[in-house]
C-alpha cells in the first residue's frame, strides 16, 4: 500500500463531511429563505431575541426590581436619532427604562393594560423590518414586560436573527449529529474491516498445494467472506497450475531420461573412442535437462512453508553423498564446519544450492583439484576449490554462444533471492574459486558483493 | 568389485522395468556380474513374482503402466518384505529421492546411469543387508569372511585385529558410500573399553598400512570433517 492510498475510514469519513456540509448548506438556505419570507415570523423572533437581549439590565435591588441598559445596547437606544425604541416597565405600569418619545409610545400598549406574556405587531409590511412587540420577562421578584419597536433595523438586527436562528436550530445540532455519525462510523468501519486485515495478514502464508491450507470464510460478515471464497479459489487455480507445471516438469525429465539411459548403456558396448564423445555429450545433455527441468520446478515449487535448516548435518550429507564422485574424478573434497547457525528456509532448495555449487566445482575444476565445503560462521555455506580452474560457470563471463553455461549458477542464485540470501562468486589468488551463500540472519548479506 | 563369483554368485534379483529395451540392457548387465534375473514390466506382474519368489534384491522403475512404483514399494514394505529395494527412476529431484526413500526403497539411482554405476549399487544392497545370505563381502580383491573375521587380499591373509576388522567390515558393506566417522566410533565402542578421542584415525591408519603392501584393487579414502570411503580403484 502507498501513501497515496487513502484508507477506506478516511474515504467514508471525507465522504460524510462533505454530503453534510451540503445538507447543512441546503437547510441554511431553506432556514433563511422561510424566515426571510414571512416578515411577521422574522419580526416575532427580532423582537423576542431583542427583549432578551434588554432584559439582561433587569436586577434585583431591595426586594424590588431595577433597570440599567446593557453597555452593548446603548449605542442602538440612546441615539437622539433612533429607530429602536424599548421601554421596560412592570405589569402595574410603572416604567423602569424607556426611550419612548409620545409618538413611539403609541405603537406599545398602554401603561394600564395588563400584558400577554409575548405580543408582536407588524408595523409596516416587507423590508426592512417595522413591528412592535413585548415579553414578560420574569426574574424572581414580579413579572418585567419588554417592549421593543424597530422601525427600519438600521442596525440589522434581523442578520442577527438569522444568524441565531441558524446556529440553534440547525448548525449545533447538526454538528452534534455529524461528530457522532463520524465516530460511529469509523468504529463501524474500522471493527468491520478487521477480518480484512486478519484475512491480509494470512494470504501469505497460504501453501496453494495444500488444498486443506485455506482461509476462513465462517463468522466473517457477507461481503469478506464473499472476497475471501474468491481469494481461495485463486490460490486452488495458482495450485493447480504448480502441480500442473510439476507434473510437466516431471514427464519431460522421464520421457528424455529413460531413452538417455538407454543411449548410455548402449554406448558402453562400443569400444570406438568416439563412442565416449558420444557419452560425454549425453551427459551434457543430461545436466541440461536437469538444470532446465530444475529451474522449471523452481517456480512451480511451494515456497510458503520455510522449515528450520541444520546447514552442518545438510552439508555433510551432501558430502557424503557426493564424495564417492569427486574421487571417481580424482579429485578430493573435505568438509568444515565453522560454526553453522539454524536458519529458516526449503530444505529440498538450499540442498539443491549446496549440490549444484559441488557439482560445479567438480565439472569445472582440473584434474587433482582439492574442494572444500564451508559452513558457518551463521547461515552461510562456501564451495571453495583450489584451482587447476578450467572455466569455472559464471553468468558473467559466459559466452553468449553457449546456453547451457550459467544455468547452475542462475539456479543457486534465484535460490538465494527466494530465501532472502546472497550469492557471492570470488577468484582466490592462489587461482581458485571461492562460491558462497548467505542466508538472513548470517550477518554477512551486507559484507558480501553482490554477484 | 563384483565380478560374480564367490557367494553373491547365485543372487536372484527381481526387475521392474516398463520400458522393454531397458530392461534388455539392464538383464544383460545383470548376467554379466553373474546373478539371476528375473524381468517385469507391471506392478501386477511384480507383486505376483515377489509373492511366490524369495529375491535378493529388487530394482524398481517408478514410472509404471499400472501404477507408481513407489506404491508397489510401500506396498511390499506393508506386507513385510524385508529385500533390499533399488529403485530406478527418472524423478530426479531431492525432494522426489526423499520421497522414495522414505517409502521404504533402500537406495535410489537416476537415470540416466552406466553399468558401473548400476552395478555398484546392487553390489551395496546385497552386502548391506545384514540378514544376507553371504558371510562373505568382497570388494575388489578383498575379501572378509564375516563369520571366521578372516580378511584377505588376492587370498593373502591380512592379518586385521579386532577393531580393524570391524572397522573393514562397515567400510565393505558400505563400499562405494562414505561412511561417516561417528558411525565407526560407535561401532568401535562396542570392544567395551574406553574410546579414544583418535580410536578411528588410528584403526583407520593401521588399517591402511595393512592393505597398502597388497594390490587390492580398493583405495580408502579420508573425507575430512566427514568419514571415510572405501572405493574400488579405477582400473
């Protein structure tokens, strides 16, 4: 995954964001447009949202109630010329503040009127806003009626109104529900693409040869399990392909190896010379169908399921097994342990490595050569000779014109890339060729050249 | 190594062999070290000739028209047969050989292989076996009757201790294979007495010293860090 993938939470939650912020847009508009529209609602709620605002001057005093006009609004009330008029009196009719000239006055009801507890009179209509109307404001002691008259709304109070009007009923509570939509969403999301992860975290360890090796789909929700299923019958068809390629792999080797058998013990019959040319080329043949048919198997071989590796008992094996070759050639091997560590990997390849690299020594060094086999110090083994060189394979300096040539080596090295590891080829002064093969963990993948 | 004569001389061995000039080439092979053979080309055919028959030895060709011929070797481990078991097969990869051993097979030879080859191998089986019908094991001009501990060299007396008698005895019934060192220390501290960290060098080493006055026809060599190898010299 790259930075520039977005997870999907970030997706659904920028998603979220954004069809609210049109909702939000759309009620905006719709609150505005309604309020706007109908001037006796828009001056009910100018007039009380400016009755409360003046009944913030109401204080008790002695029992009784006192008026002083809020420092915030004696700029709109004391003005000599106004067109925002309040008076604040009680239900008595006694006055406790107003800026009422007669004239002003008369748009209020009358002092010896007992009042509503909310009245609203449209003055004038459209805009701007003319309307009269009061609130019974109580503040403990006796019952405060505040009247307010607008006549023009110089001052825009109805933007206030609009404003206020937006964030009670629609802004807060949206929000609200936005934060917890978004919440409940990314711990929705988040809880159920945790078996995604689960699942993910479980595809690479899935043997495809192993039909019994497959993911879970019970107790996953419909659509994971959905992709999980799939996910299981690509690994059937990747496995059907490698036992494919496997049995392909095989049937060539027996359908060339049996008549190569033939040819061979066939040949042994002819005492001409030139019949152990012959054999000679059918061995090389022979190691060409190895080599090809191996590199073949490679690919299609499981390569999950490490194990852990004894490199000591490995090598001596293979010494063993492959000394009795050597000497038939004249040549020696020895084996040395300097200390080899247990490492993960495919036992059938790295013996296949190990194997290849002796059988180079044997194929590629003179007559009377010594070979030494090395492991250790950690996950490494070398094939070491001492010379007598007659070519030793090497991708580098192989000639185009010869194919088979490098095919041993290309196969030790895409053995060394499959574990992680590193193949290193270095001439030794004393004109023999030092081969080795660092595992991970063998503390020398970063000393070694890369081949 | 094998020429026939002495007592693996009327061995009788068993060939599975689907391929019909195969098994041709091998029969003569088999005749000319001097043991019997008798030849099939199906696993129906062999698990009726092993049935009826008591062989030696048995060489078996894993890719067979009825059947796998690791099957027909499980097979006859699952009903006891206890005969060394060579298979012959074109599956040549390690993880393929491990599987073939592990089915019971006792050795595995990839084609393509020569006469010498194959013919070591079968010798290997036949003196492996330690219930073999032959007390006696050669290689090269060597011999050792395992009954009397009598070791010779074209027929002169070699004189071998104890230990080196034993030693020879796990070299010649493994010749052509290494034998590795702790092996020999094992068998070497059988004697009862306390081992020496040198036990085996120095058995080995007077060992050599006995053979090298003699032209046995067989070189032992060390493989260091590993074992030992006895092999028929190249003629």
């Amino acid at each position: 995954m790259t930075k520039e993938q977005p997870s999907l939470v970030t997706i659904v939650v920028r998603r979220i964001i954004f069809y609210s912020a049109l909702a939000m847009l759309g009620q905006f508009l719709a609150v505005v447009i309604q309020a706007w529209s109908d001037d006796l609602q828009l001056g009910h709620m100018a007039i009380e949202q400016e009755s409360f605002s003046l009944a913030q001057g109401l204080s008790r005093v002695d029992g009784g109630v006192s008026y002083s006009l809020p420092r915030s609004l004696q700029a709109r009330y004391r003005q000599e010329e106004h067109d925002y008029f309040a008076r604040i009196r009680n239900r008595s009719g006694v006055v406790l503040f107003s800026n009422c000239d007669r004239e002003c006055a008369e748009r209020f009801l009358p002092l010896n009127i007992d009042p509503p507890n909310f009245w609203v009179r449209q003055l004038a209509p459209g805009k701007p806003l003319n309307v009269a109307g009061g609130l019974l404001v109580d503040r403990g002691v006796e019952p405060i009626l505040v009247e307010v008259a607008i006549l023009g709304d110089k001052d825009h109070i109805v933007n206030s109104v609009l404003a206020h009007e937006i964030k009670d009923h629609m802004a807060t509570p949206m929000s609200l529900l936005l934060l917890v939509v978004l919440f409940a969403t990314t711990l929705s999301i988040t809880r159920a693409l945790k078996p995604v992860a689960q699942t993910a975290a479980l595809v690479p360890s899935i043997n495809p040869l192993n039909k019994n090796a497959r993911l879970a789909t019970e107790e996953l929700p419909l659509e994971i399990a959905t992709l999980t299923r799939a996910i299981n019958a690509a690994c059937d068809k990747v496995g059907e392909l490698m036992r494919a390629q496997r049995d392909f792999t095989s049937a060539i080797s027996h359908e060339v190896r049996t008549p190569l058998a033939i040819a061979h013990l066939e040949l042994e019959k002819i005492a001409d010379p030139r019949a152990r040319k012959v054999e000679s080329d059918l061995e090389t043949l022979n190691q060409l169908v190895e080599q090809l048919t191996t590199l073949a198997r490679l690919e299609g071989a499981d390569l999950i399921s490490m194990q852990p590796i004894d490199l000591r008992h490995m090598a001596e094996d293979v010494v063993s097994a492959m000394a009795p070759l050597v000497y038939a050639s004249g040549k020696t091997i020895e084996f040395v342990d300097n200390g080899a560590s247990e490492f993960p990997g495919h036992p059938t390849l790295i013996e296949n490595a190990l194997r290849n690299l002796v059988d180079n020594a044997i194929r590629h060094t003179g007559a009377r050569a010594d070979i030494r086999v090395e492991v250790g110090p950690g996950a490494v083994f070398c094939v070491c000779d001492n010379g007598m060189n007659s070519g030793l394979e090497q991708p580098n300096a192989v000639p185009p014109s010869s194919p088979r040539k490098g095919l041993g080596l290309k196969i030790v090295n895409r053995i060394a890339e499959i574990h992680g590891g590193r193949l290193t080829v270095n001439k030794l002064t004393t004109g023999g060729t030092r081969v080795c093969l660092a595992f991970r963990g063998s503390g020398q993948l970063s000393v070694l050249p890369t081949m | 190594m094998g020429d026939g004569h002495g007592s693996q001389a009327r061995m009788r061995l068993l060939l599975v062999e689907d391929s019909a000039r195969l098994r041709e080439l091998l029969i003569e092979a088999i005749h000319g070290a001097g043991w019997r053979v008798d030849a099939v080309a199906t696993v129906g055919e062999a698990t009726e000739a092993v049935a009826v028959t008591p062989y030696d030895l048995l060489l078996v060709d894993l890719g067979l028209p009825d059947g796998d011929g690791l099957d027909l070797v499980r097979a006859f481990r699952r009903d006891g047969v206890k005969t060394p078991i060579l298979v012959l097969t074109a599956r040549a990869a390690i993880d393929e050989r491990i599987l073939g051993l592990d089915a019971g097979a006792d050795d595995y030879l990839v084609k393509p292989f020569n006469n010498g080859e194959f013919l070591a191998r079968c010798r290997a089986l036949l003196r492996r076996a330690p219930d073999t019908k032959t007390p006696i094991l050669l290689a090269g001009r060597l011999s050792l009757d395992v009954a009397t501990g009598a070791a010779t060299c074209a027929n002169v007396d070699l004189g071998l201790a104890p230990r080196e008698r034993m030693v020879l005895e796990i070299l010649m019934r493994d010749a052509g294979r290494v034998v590795q060192k702790r092996k020999l220390e094992h068998a070497l501290s059988e004697f009862g007495d306390e081992l020496s960290s040198n036990a085996v060098e120095l058995a080995i080493s007077r060992l050599r010293k006995k053979l090298e006055p003699h032209d046995c026809g067989v070189s032992l060599e060390t493989i260091r860090g590993v074992g030992y190898l006895l092999r028929e010299a190249t003629p």
